[in-house]
C-alpha cells in the first residue's frame, strides 16, 4: 500500500531542485513508521512521490504504456484476480501478479471507466505524460480519503493533508468549515478546515488538463430500491453476500485480526472471520469505569465464539497525553471521544498483525441507529392538518426547556429536512452566534444536508436519513477516524460491510425489514440467526463508550479549563460561554461535556497546527521539549 502527493504546475512554470527537495521532505516527515520512500517521477510540469509499506513488494509510482502513464494507488482491491482474469480473457498479457498492473491494464482497456468495476478502498492518481492530463479517484464510501489544493502556481493532490501543507507556511482557517464543524463535530466533506484544501467526494473521479479546471464526475450513486422480496431469499444473500465480503477482506498472505467491541457488527465479522481463519485474532479496549467499558462484553463473545481476545485498559491520564499527538494524525479537528480508544486499540493490535476486520458501515447500510426509529414514532404527525401542526409548533416554543413532551413536539412538527443533518448535532445556530466572532448568518448548518435532500425528496425518511449519514458522517467521522487511527500505527483498517457487493443487498431492503419489533438492523439480526449466538445478536450497542461526562467534571477538569483558558483563539472564540458550559456542566446543571469536547478538540487541533507547538513527524526531537512551562499547563 503506497501513500502519494503529485504537484502539477501550471504551464510555463518548472521545478527547481529546492521546490522538490521541499515536497520530498515534507512527504518524508510526515510518513508514518514502517513506510520507506519509494522512487519519483518528474518531468517539466508534474512531481509525484510516493512511500510504501516495507512489507510490501509494490514499486510506485508505477509506470506503464511505454512510460507514457505513472500511476500513484494507495488502498486495496478484493477483485483484482478477477479482473486479471477477464482482462487475459481479452488478450492482455501479465509480467507480474501486483495489483498496479491489473488497473493500469485496466485504465487501458476501460479509461475512467475502470472506476465503476473495482471492489476495494483506494484513492489513486494516473498521469497521462503525453496528453498532460491527470486522472483521479477516490472508492465508493470514502474509505480512503484524497486531498486537493489549487493556487495560482500548482495543484497540489495526496493521500494525507500534510503531505499538501508545505506549501502552506501559515495555514490559514477556513470559517465556513469551523461554523460547520461546532455543529457537526467534524469539518463536512469536501472541507477540510484548512482554506484552499479540500478532498475528492466519495464515489468520484476528476479529470485535470493543463491550465483548465478540474471537472469532477460521479461514477457511484449510493440509491435506496427497495424490492419486495421472499424473506428467506433476502436472509440468505445477505448472509451469502457478508460472509464472502469478509472471506475476500482476509488477506491470506498476512496476519488480519479484528476489532470487538461486544457489539453485533464487530461480533460478527469476527465470527465470519473464524470460519476463514480458526486462530483469528480480536482485539477491545476500556476503562476502569465498568459503565464505560466494552471489555467484559468483548470477552463474553470471544469465549462463546472460542477465539482469542486481546484486551488494554485506558486511564484518563494516557487518554489526554495522546490527545495532541492523535490531533496531529487526524489532520482536522474530530471531536468524536471514541476516537482516542481508537487509537489505543490500533496500537495494541499493530503489536500483533498488520491489518484488521472493522464493522463499520453497518448502522448506515443496514437501518442501525436508534434516531431511524423515529419517523415511525412521529407517524401520527403525518396524518394531523397543517393548522393543528402549526398550533403544535407554536405551542412548544412555550414550553421551558427540558419540559416533558417538548422535544417531541418540535420534531414532530419540524419536516425531517429541518431537524435531521445526521447523527451527531452539537451548537445551533444561535448558540454559534454567541460563541463566533466571524459568526456569518448566511450559511447555516443546514446548507451542508440540504442537496443532500434533494437527490432523495422522494423516498422514505428512514432512507433519507441513511443517505444523509453515509454522505456526511460515514466519510466524516467513522471512516475518517478509522482511518487515521489505524494508519497511525501502520494498521490497516478493512470494512467489509461497506464493499460494495454487500451495499448492493442493503439497497433494496425495505424499510420495515430494518426497522422492527422494537429492533435497528432487524433483517441483519436474524439473518445470521443460528450463525452465532442470540444474545449476540440482539445485545445493546457499544462503539468505544467514553466516561467523558463524568471526567469533565473532575479528572479532566482542570486540564480542560487550563486549555480553554490559556489557548490564543480569544480572536475566534468567545470564551465566556465555553468557561460556563465547563462549569454548568461541573455543577450538574446540564450535560454538556459533548459541546465543550467539541471547542476542546478545535483549541488542540488549534495549538497543533496554527501555533505549531508539536511535531509528531518522523524525524522530530521529543515533541514537547522545545514547549514552555506555561504552554504546558494546557498540553
């Protein structure tokens, strides 16, 4: 697996020795352990470097076509015997078993085709020298993620942002995507919080001539069809569909483990896993607060499942020393707190194997999420008048807050495209008025959903919900953190559930065989009846539970308040209302931790990259040596 950057200069200009040797270095700091540098491709208008893994035997930039192409790939393919295959079938001959050869053999028989016939996670490059066109991609779901910056000298395209930044001396905040973020918790695609860089949409390809924009081009369209079908059939391909999924994410020639969290997604993928591997691997991470930690239910589900479960507990001490330096891998703010668990459970099993089996994308595919059960909990709304509607709406606004009914009252008179932007909504617009300097009324939250809705205008609000969530927080959060929390460690992260033949089981699922008999995933559970389990299948949802709420009010106190206080972005945020929040939250009144861990994790991403008090890269001194003792108290 190869990571890239490709600088395209802009005709008339040409590399210089040092403008090269800066895109090298920067590549080279920022490349993780276990990646070696590879060999470059330059010509007079393009530069593309790449590192690859030291276990691999891929040699990138791969050129092919009598060198008139370079091809840069970073991810994997599930399906690249099959192609080889068919590609043979049309006369096309091999000198190798890579997968860079089977999609360049590919791109020459297909063009920007090709994209449409891979299964895999991957975003890649393909530079045509003689045409000085360059081509682009990024997997269905965003799996692996593809930045882009454009100014007046070059277009800058990578695998990681930092591989970008070194063009950028002072990074300079995008206000838009900080508006957006303290509303959703993450910077929205395709934003990043950095102006002038932003990523590829999931599910696109781009083409990029000499001196003319870049067009962008959808070639994957996540649809709801839902088809009624016999129950027994439905069951049966999506058990066929998961378990073969699984089978072809299984690299046979090194060690994949799992994650578990105790949960049904990640218990069965290991249980799928089992049937092609006996002595798989799994691994779970905790905390001391039994509440709060997946371990005990991790454990309980190895053992029925007899595998083995490799298990580390977190205290609130390492969880906030880590905090910078996973800031500085995540690239933008997250303020997901599952993340940090994330991050230690992919540390503990890098010690082990070199890739793992995640359940991600279940909940969005398969209907997993509580909030889907509330359309057909607000149903009775659908059939009162407008007017009686309207009375409604008005009379919640009465009540004071935290009244009883209050809350369903508001969602159920406010049309779904108005309430739901996904599964994580921290400040409203209001409470952004008051904590923004730059606050801009014009773009509100609702801007990042609101195309979004109308591509499904028509469909159920179960699906619309699905597609909200799979558009925004699936590339978002989920696939952002586990990528970058794996990758940190030199982990490979693999979701079967989000291959693509399983998406195409998902899609035609009805909704009321989602969503049922008081069950989320319903048709997923009983379709692996008797696989594993019942009290598997129908446990309470876990993730990575974080004890945040309770820590904010003592163990983290101090160091949040210590944080919000000394950080330098008076000039951005109005601290007043945050130091509330902390204390309300403190004393009871509310729980708030979520909001606060949200302008938190903006101040860390904030010391990270703007007054650039860390540096995690690979050839750094001890990251904290060169930090005062002020500017300690809040690292």
């Amino acid at each position: 697996m190869s990571e890239f950057v490709a600088v395209l200069l802009q005709e008339g200009l040409r590399f210089s020795s040092e403008h090269l040797e800066e895109i090298h270095n920067n590549m080279q700091n920022n490349t993780r352990n276990g990646f070696c540098y590879n060999d470059d491709y330059h010509d007079e208008q393009i530069s593309i470097m790449t590192s690859t893994h030291e276990q691999r035997n891929d040699q990138q930039p791969f050129r092919f076509s009598d060198d008139r192409y370079t091809l840069a790939f970073y991810g994997q393919l599930y399906n690249v015997d099959q192609l080889r295959e068919q590609l043979k079938h049309k006369g096309y001959g091999f000198q190798s078993e890579t997968t860079d050869e089977v999609i360049a053999t590919l791109f020459l028989e297909m063009g920007v085709d090709m994209f449409t016939e891979l299964r895999g996670m991957f975003s890649m490059l393909i530079w045509d020298n003689e045409q000085k066109i360059i081509y682009g991609a990024r997997d269905p779901f965003g799996i692996k993620p593809l930045y882009v910056l454009e100014n007046e000298a070059e277009t800058v395209f990578a695998s990681r942002k930092k591989f970008i930044t070194y063009s950028n001396e002072k990074e300079i905040i995008n206000q838009q995507a900080l508006q957006d973020y303290l509303t959703y918790q993450y910077v929205p695609e395709p934003m990043t919080l950095t102006d002038g860089i932003y990523t590829v949409k999931p599910g696109h390809y781009f083409v990029k001539k000499m001196d003319e924009p870049i067009q962008f081009y959808r070639y994957f369209h996540v649809t709801f069809n839902p088809v009624i079908t016999e129950r027994e059939k439905m069951m049966h391909d999506i058990r066929e569909t998961l378990i073969d999924a699984v089978n072809v994410h299984m690299d046979h020639d090194q060690p994949v483990g799992s994650f578990l969290s105790g949960g049904v997604d990640s218990s069965l993928i290991a249980a799928m896993a089992k049937e092609v591997n006996p002595n798989i691997k799994t691994f779970s991470v905790g905390f001391s607060d039994g509440d709060y930690s997946e371990i005990e239910a991790a454990k309980r589900v190895a053992d029925q499942l007899q595998i083995e479960n490799i298990s580390s507990v977190i205290t609130p001490e390492e969880y906030i020393e880590k905090i910078p330096e996973i800031m500085w891998h995540l690239g933008d703010p997250l303020a997901d707190p599952s993340c940090v668990p994330l991050y230690f459970v992919a540390r503990e099993a890098r010690k082990h194997v070199s890739a793992v089996l995640s359940g991600e994308g279940a909940d969005e595919l398969f209907g997993g999420y509580n909030i889907y059960r509330e359309p057909g909990s607000l149903k009775l709304f659908g059939y009162l008048p407008k007017n009686v509607n309207h009375g409604l709406q008005r009379l919640a606004t009465i009540f004071p807050e935290g009244m009883k009914g209050k809350s369903f009252l508001e969602r159920g008179t406010t049309p779904i495209e108005k309430r739901y932007i996904g599964n994580a909504k921290m400040f409203d617009e209001r409470e952004k008025q008051q904590l923004l300097k730059d606050y801009d009324a014009s773009k509100p939250y609702q801007l990042v959903t609101e195309e979004l809705y109308r591509d499904v205008a028509e469909d159920h609000d179960v699906h619309k919900m699905q597609y909200i969530d799979i558009n925004t927080w699936l590339p978002g959060d989920i696939l952002l953190k586990a990528e970058k929390m794996t990758q940190a460690h030199s982990l490979e992260v693999r979701v079967p559930f989000l291959d693509k033949e399983v998406f195409q089981v998902a899609q035609h699922m009805p909704v009321h065989e989602k969503i049922g008999k008081g069950e989320t995933k319903l048709i997923l559970r009983e379709a692996f009846k008797g696989f594993v389990p019942d009290d598997i299948l129908y446990r309470k949802k876990l993730g990575f539970p974080v004890p945040l709420k309770h820590w904010l009010k003592r163990e983290l106190y101090s160091w949040a308040r210590n944080i919000i206080t000394n950080s330098p972005t008076d000039h951005i945020i109005h601290k007043d209302p945050v130091l509330q929040l902390l204390e309300k939250h403190r004393q009871n009144k509310g729980d708030y931790a979520r909001k606060i861990w949200t302008i938190l994790m903006f101040m860390v991403w904030h010391q990270v990259y703007i007054e650039r008090l860390y540096n995690f890269g690979n050839h750094s001194v001890n990251p904290t040596d060169h930090i005062s003792e002020k500017q300690k108290i809040y690292v």
